[in-house]
C-alpha cells in the first residue's frame, strides 16, 4: 500500500495591516526580522510548549523554520494606521508545519482578523494568509524520476541580503555555488526522511559556474547592537560539466531554497529566496 505523503515543508505568507501605533513609541525598529522571529515563537508557544522549547533551544544544529522582515518596510516612511504589508513564516518539519495550518484556520491566532504584536505593535492579519505546502518524498520521487528533462542551469533571486558564515562570523557575500547548495544542502539533510549526498557539495564547487548575476550589497540593523551585512539580487549557474543526477539534485536543492532559506541568520529574516524564470525574470513558485 503506498505511503501518503506528509505535509512537512510549508511556506505561509500573511498580510498584516498596522492597527495602531503605541503614542509612547520613541522609535520602531529598522529591521523586523527579530520581531518575526520571536512572534513565530510566541504562536508555537501558545499553542505547543514542547515545540516552541525545541525550537527556541535549538537542539538540532539547524532550526527548522524560516521567517522574513515586513516585505514593503520603508524604515524613512514609518509606520502609519492602515499600512498594509506582508510576513513570511516557512516550516521545515511535520510537527512546525501542521501547527502553522491549525494557527490559520478560522479562528486561529493568525486567521483572517486575527491580532498579532510585532515589536510591541499591534497588527491585523488583513486576509486569508497564503499557504503552499509540500513534501519531502514527493520532491525526491519528481526531481529524481527517470527520463524527466533536467535543465544545464540554475537561477535564483535572494530576496533578503544573504551571506555565509566562516569561522563563525558571516564574511562571504558573493553566492558562490559551494555556499549555496552546501548551505541548502545542510538543511535538507537536517530535516528531510532521505538525506542526500555530500558530495553534491563538491559537484557545486568543481562544475558550477556563475553564469550572470544582478547583486548589491545591503546592511541592516539586525539588533540595536549587531548590523550585518549581505547580497541580494539575483544569480545563474550553470554546469561546466552536466550530469543529469546531480543537476536534478541541484534542481531539487533550487525549489527547496523558497522554503529554507539560504546562508545564515535566516530565523531572523536574512537569506530568502526562491527561483526565478531567468536572469532577471519572474518568480516560479
């Protein structure tokens, strides 16, 4: 009897609409990413303590979740009654992804008209939030089926600055291949039923090329006392020397990018990413 397959890569993106803003507030913050984080927690928390223990202990060397800075921020504008802009939470893991289904459901903590705070400001969750769910299983048997075409190139688009870390700091800014897909590649092999290759890692490093790319650096102010400092932009590779096996393992990785993130501090919004039609070119997933 075949095995259902288990919703445990979920990606969930919310419109929240500013209520209003506390008269007391001396300053907002410049970047959300912080605050995401610690409302994902605060929603896992209320709804199961084991879940959020683990996730805020970090017991395994990856956290399985994502969440981004309020897509649309404009630190010079401010904030005002009325504004209206978009968060994204992905989960990693069955447990994660099964919580955040049930906290969108009707009369969920972030269901359509829901209340939420964000740094101590309160928000309104202005529709019914966006959901794409998949599994890992069904992204193995669809990458890896035989005979399927298997593209010689690999795009993606960093929406949020992204960087690597070495030696414990985050020092590299350029997405060269190694980093990329050994970072996602790191992940995957954390969370997912079918760990894949090391040695993809190498093929990434000997055979992949940055074929074009569109970047620029961006700084922010992660915490009143930590400003980072990553690319964002977009960026092609393409295989100097194709194989088909590891270039659908690329292709999964590329499609696994919009879930996991990409390089470091992607719990506090840095490292999102999803795949792009061509340089340049318009979103995919």
């Amino acid at each position: 009897m075949p095995v259902a397959n288990v919703t445990d890569l979920l990606s969930l993106e919310i419109s929240l609409r500013v209520a209003e803003l506390p008269q007391e507030r001396a300053e907002l913050p410049q970047w959300w990413g912080r605050a995401a984080h610690q409302l994902l927690l605060d929603l896992v928390r209320g709804d199961d303590a084991g879940l959020a223990e683990q996730l805020h202990a970090g017991e395994q060397t990856q956290r399985p979740f994502t969440v981004s800075s309020l897509v649309g921020w404009q630190p010079r504008r401010g904030l005002q009654p009325g504004d209206t802009y978009r968060l994204k939470f992905t989960a990693l893991s069955a447990p994660l992804a099964a919580l955040l289904q049930r906290l969108t459901a009707p009369g969920g903590r972030l269901a359509q008209g829901a209340a939420v705070e964000l740094d101590h400001v309160p928000f309104t969750v202005a529709a019914a939030p966006v959901v794409a769910e998949a599994s890992y299983r069904d992204w193995i048997e669809r990458y890896l089926l035989p005979g399927r075409y298997v593209a010689p190139v690999a795009r993606l688009q960093l929406l949020s600055p992204t960087g690597f870390k070495k030696d414990g700091v985050m020092q590299q800014l350029f997405p060269e291949a190694a980093l990329v897909f050994g970072s996602l590649l790191r992940r995957w092999n954390e969370f997912a039923p079918l760990a894949l290759p090391e040695e993809l890692q190498r093929y990434a490093r000997e055979c992949l090329v940055v074929q074009a790319f569109s970047l620029s650096t961006r700084q922010v102010q992660l915490t009143p006392q930590m400003r980072v400092t990553g690319a964002a932009g977009w960026v092609t590779y393409r295989a100097a020397h194709f194989d088909r096996y590891w270039m659908s393992l690329v292709e999964t990785m590329t499609a696994f990018s919009a879930f996991s993130g990409i390089g470091a501090k992607v719990t506090m919004g840095l490292g999102q990413a999803c795949v792009v039609a061509g340089p340049g070119g318009a979103q995919t997933d």
